[in-house]
C-alpha cells in the first residue's frame, strides 16, 4: 500500500483458539455505508523543505505577506511558519492550511526587522527541514516607496566622450530591497539645475551590478553638460533626480476663510526624506470630490501649480478633499 492512502478492512471474528469465523463485518455496504472500517496507513517519510518562500511589506503597517509554493505531497495537514526578531531563535508561530500559498502576518511592530522560515507538517505528524530564513520589516506607508536617489554620480572625459558611472540602486527609500528595471540618463548643456524629460534624455541602460553610460562626443562642441541619472524599479517608481525627495508636507490645516472659500496652511519643507537640508521651489495644491492617494497624483491636474507661500485660498466649489506636495527645482516631488 503507498503512504496517504486510505483502505478499507473486512474484520472478522475470532474464536478462542484464534481461528477465524463469521465476518464480523462483511463491508458488504462500502465504500459510503456504515459498515465500512477506514485508515489512513502512517507515512514513514517527512514532508521535503518548501520551496519558494519570501516575504514582502504590504506598506499597511504591522503586517507581512508570505508567499510560496504549493508542496507535491498529498498527505500535507498545514504549513508552520516560525519568526522573530532574533533569528538565533524564532520564538514565534504561524499556522496556514494545506491549502494555503500565500498568508498574512499580522500584530508586527513597525519598523523593526522579522526572520522567518516556513514548514510543512504532514498528516503523519512529520515535518519537513525549515526553508533558509528570510527577513522583512513591517512599515507604515503613507504614500510612494521610489528607489533611493543616486548621490555618487562620477563623470570623466575619455577623448570626446563623457563616462558615467554610480553605485547600483537596490534599496527604496525606506531601506527596504528593490529590482531596478533602467537608469535613464539627462543631460543639459545650460544649467545644473533642470528637470528631467525625454526631450534631454540622452540614453538608458539597464539594472546592472556597477552601472556606467558613454556618452558619445558628449564633451565636443557643446561646451560643460551637466548630468542627471534616474532609477526606475519594476513597479514604475523613480528615484530623484536631485540629491534627495523632499519631505511630506505632514500637517496641513484647513480653515474656513470667507463665503464659499477655505484656506489651506502648512509648514514650509526645509529637508529630505532623510533628514538633510534641501531647498523647496514651490509648492503643487490638488483637490477633487473625493478622496485620491498619492499614486493619483500623476494623473490629476493641480488646482494651484506654482504657489511659492505656505498657504492658499480656493473655491469650495475646486474640491473638498486636498493636498499639497513640495516641489524642487529638478521637478521631483515629496512622497505624500
């Protein structure tokens, strides 16, 4: 008989000498009627090690969602993923059915870093060896997670042609790990300070471990250029073009100004995500009927374009739900 498979018996009885007489069973009814006697053989061999688990922040805060694939044995009872925040000991449990490949860890605490590995358990009651641990950090995301920016940005001139070359991007940035799917190269013999598009873009490459672009007689006859280089990941986030994304204007007020007006007021953004200092151009204020995230903001048109104080009135017929991002001089816009 194969292990998990189920069987059914005739019992019969026995005499006082061992020796077989009438059935005392004759499974005449099987195999749905009551008179059928059914097991399950033990499985003598341990599930084998899932296989591709991971671990990804949902940005919802306090949770992780799990994913992996689906075990080939038939006699699977549940999968036990263990985790914690000391991978020397996950001293934590979570349990998802036989038939689960994705799962949802909940009650985490923000910002700080889980290890986890998976199992299965069959219905034997044997577990498979651990899958190699895996890491993730639970956040709270208000808005866009772009990659980081690229802040080590080295040019050299090789004849006529200019050479680029920066560290490979692999974090957003909030630290967490990202694919990048191109690097996009502008360039301006003007200014150092313009805004990315495809009308100065002079190229792209791909993700690579150390990226660099030749621009071709980028140094002849067209005076100093200056560059920018921007990472796209798979997702479509882009980091800054400048040195950093500025900070999220956090504590917009609204208040009542006049007849049918209201007046916006926040404080003005004097740094980047990361803390450092960083000049602010102006500000961009949207509002619609109803309520929009970050991500709509590429689609939307805004109410006020080019406010450069840290107020504003509208109509209360321009929308009744509002926000306003800061905006700096390469056209890059803080995440929420």
């Amino acid at each position: 008989m194969s292990n998990g498979s189920r069987y059914f018996y005739r019992l019969r009885g026995r005499d006082g000498n061992g020796m077989s007489t009438v059935p005392a069973n004759t499974n005449a009814d099987c195999p749905d009627g009551p008179g059928c006697v059914v097991a399950t053989p033990l499985n003598p061999d341990p599930p084998g090690m899932p296989a591709g688990f991971a671990a990804v922040d949902t940005g919802e805060g306090g949770e992780l969602e799990l994913t992996w694939l689906a075990n080939p044995e038939p006699d699977i009872d549940f999968y036990r993923v263990r985790y914690g925040i000391d991978a020397a000991a996950l001293d934590q449990e979570a349990i998802f059915n036989s038939r689960s490949t994705t799962g949802l860890l909940v009650g985490l605490t923000n910002d700080q870093l889980v290890t986890l590995t998976l199992e299965a358990v069959n219905t034997s009651g044997l577990t498979s060896p651990p899958t190699a641990q895996v890491a993730a950090t639970p956040r709270f995301v208000l808005g866009l997670r772009p990659p980081r920016s690229i802040v080590d940005l080295m040019v050299t001139r090789d004849g006529n042609d200019a050479v680029l070359a920066w560290t490979s991007v692999t974090e957003d940035q909030y630290g967490d790990p990202i694919t990048i799917s191109s690097y996009a190269i502008h360039a301006s013999s003007v200014s150092p300070v313009f805004i990315p598009s495809l009308a100065n873009q002079v190229g792209t490459v791909g993700d690579l471990p150390s990226p660099s672009f030749r621009h071709l007689d980028g140094i002849s006859g067209m005076g100093v250029r200056f560059y920018l280089v921007q990472a796209t990941d798979t997702t479509g986030g882009q980091s800054a073009a400048g040195s950093g994304l500025p900070q999220p204007v956090t504590d917009l007020a609204v208040s009542r100004s006049g007849v049918d007006m209201v007046h916006l007021g926040w404080s003005p953004v004097t740094v980047d995500v990361d803390g450092a200092r960083l000049a602010v151009d102006h500000y961009e204020v949207y509002a619609a009927a109803v309520p929009f995230s970050r991500a709509d903001l590429s689609s939307m048109t805004p109410v006020r374009p080019m406010v450069l104080e840290t107020g504003v009135d509208l109509l209360d017929s321009e929308g009744d739900f509002f926000s306003v991002v800061a905006v700096t001089a390469h056209g890059d816009l803080s995440p929420f």
